[in-house]
C-alpha cells in the first residue's frame, strides 16, 4: 500500500468515525480550601454504543459530575443519564434520548500486534469544530499504567498523541473499527498515550448493561502477562501466565499464602496465559465458591485455594485516592 493509499484510507475512516464521537460536557462543584466553591465545566469526547443512544466515555470524565451533556457531530445537545460507571477500568456508560444515532463497530482487541496504524479521534483540548484526528502506531500492547494501579488490566500504549479532551474517544484501525478508548497521556512524554483495549471495554458494558454495575471477584493483587520478553529479561522458569506485582495484604490471595512475584499458570486445571484469561476466567466463577490456583515460585509448582469474594467498595474507593 503506497502512502497516497494510506492517506486516502485514513481520510476515509475519519469521514465515518467522526459520525460516532460526541462531545462531553460535565459540569461540577469544586470546593477548594478557604474559598467559595466554584462551578467548572470540562470537555471530553464519548463514542456512540447504539442506534438508541447509548454513549461511552471514561469515568474520570463524569466522576462527581451534577450536570451531564452529549453534544451530537450534528450538533444537537442532549442531556445525559449515567447508566453505570467502572473507576477500575475507567470507563463509564451513559443514555440519552436520541434516536438513529451512527453506532462504531469494534475491533478484536486480541489481534492487536505492535506497529499497526492507530487513530486517535476526539474533542482534544475542546477545541471547536470538527474532531482532532491523529495518527500514530500501536507502540505495545499489555501494558500497565506507569504510577498507577487503578487501571488493572494491561492498556494499549500508541504514539497517535492524546491530549487533555481526548478521553473518552476512540483509537481505531485502518478499517475504522474501535480497538480502544482513550483514557491518559503522560504529560512530561513525548509519543507515549494509553487506551482501554476493546475487548474490555466490551466486557465491562455488558455487566453494566446486564446488572447496573461491574460485579468483580477480588483476589487482592495487581499482575502482569508473562511474555517471552518478561520471562528472558527476569529469568522465569515459565514463558506464560500472570506475574504478581502488587498483593493486598489480608487480601484473598495474601490469605491463602500466595506471595509476590508467584506467576499464575492455571484456575481450577484450567490454563491462564495472560490478564484477559484470568479476568474471563474469574469472571465465570460463582461468588464463594473455592477456587485453586496453581502458580510457579522460583523453579517449583505451588498450589493454593481462594474462596472467591466480590471486591469490597472500600477497596476500591481506597486505590482511587
């Protein structure tokens, strides 16, 4: 494909996703240390879930908000219900009352390789007007939040820049499909922004939709996907499963003897080779019900029991902080 091609390609998908890219406007009351409370407004971007009205965008773009707006690319401006929100994985779901919307369609976000073409469309820094569009690379894929451990699942990191106003909105590929939503850029680098991969975000609409919030089996730990990278660079015996980084101490997985550094290799006989399967693995297991795990430590197969339990809200108020 000759650059001319490629150009063409990328002005066609933009065309077609900027159909689907809203505008958020949350306005909220800020109370600052011997001051008289002050009323903000902040913009962001959301895309278009369904004919019906469904909108997306991050948590951190409504968290505390008193008054939600979407404004349509045509330009209509509508009030916005908020369905349900997931601060783990920051993303936040909202209705409105519009009909025959332009839905986006979505791409397997497990498909994803390093150095496909990514574009980053969204209302960056509210500027009026059409959507900034921006075109990089996916630079990894799996990749945690740096200084950060509210996101537990690995992100899509791209070079297509992202600035304050972009979150919320899509990265898509060369055929215009999703493969994430914006969330964070690192203000102090050059070329390096985060997206929430698809496949999550397409898991996390679902429990929303199905029971009004994300009902998640807690093991009290934060992890990463063993790659052939990780495992030559540390010197693992395994080549695959969830490294332990962060454990919560009287958590399930501290209380059931579980240590930093064990890699998770399997649940219940069943192979976990990475974040996503553990996450869909846990997802399928009853509240209560005992679960074994098998992990590798030092050269050595151990192996340990946790009774599954549903992440307490405490907990999750306490990493947002």
């Amino acid at each position: 494909m000759s650059a001319e091609d490629i150009q063409t390609k990328v002005i066609e998908v933009v065309d077609t996703v900027s159909k689907s890219v809203v505008q958020i406007n949350s306005r909220k009351i800020k109370a600052y240390r011997n001051a008289i409370p002050l009323r903000t407004e902040s913009t962001a971007s959301g895309i278009i879930l369904s004919t019906s009205g469904y909108i997306l965008t991050n948590n951190h773009v409504i968290d505390e908000s008193q008054e939600t707006e979407v404004i349509t690319p045509d330009g209509t401006i509508l009030n916005a219900e908020i369905i349900g929100a997931d601060s783990l994985t920051d993303l936040a779901l909202l209705k409105t009352k519009a009909n025959g919307m332009s839905p986006v369609k979505f791409a397997d976000s497990d498909n994803l390789k390093a150095g496909q073409f990514a574009i980053a469309v969204g209302n960056a820094l509210g500027l009026p007007g059409a959507p900034t569009v921006s075109l990089g690379v996916v630079s990894a894929i799996g990749r945690p939040m740096p200084w950060s451990d509210f996101i537990f699942e690995g992100l899509i990191q791209t070079d297509a820049a992202i600035n304050p106003g972009n979150s919320g909105g899509p990265l898509v590929d060369l055929s215009g499909s999703v493969i994430g939503i914006n969330t964070a850029m690192i203000p102090f680098a050059q070329g390096v922004g985060f997206a929430i991969p698809s496949n999550t975000v397409n898991r996390i609409v679902e429990q929303i939709l199905t029971s009004g919030r994300v009902v998640r089996p807690w093991l009290g730990i934060s992890g990463i996907t063993v790659t052939d990278e990780i495992a030559s660079r540390l010197q693992l015996p395994t080549k695959n499963g969830v490294m332990i980084l962060r454990m919560t101490r009287g958590g399930p997985a501290h209380r059931s003897g579980l240590e930093l550094y064990d890699t998770i290799v399997s649940i219940n006989g069943m192979k976990v080779d990475s974040m996503r399967v553990l996450l869909s693995t846990l997802a399928n297991i009853k509240l209560g019900e005992n679960v074994e795990f098998a992990v590798v430590r030092k050269n050595k197969i151990v192996s340990a029991k946790i009774q599954m339990e549903e992440m307490p809200e405490l907990y999750i108020e306490n990493r947002n902080n």
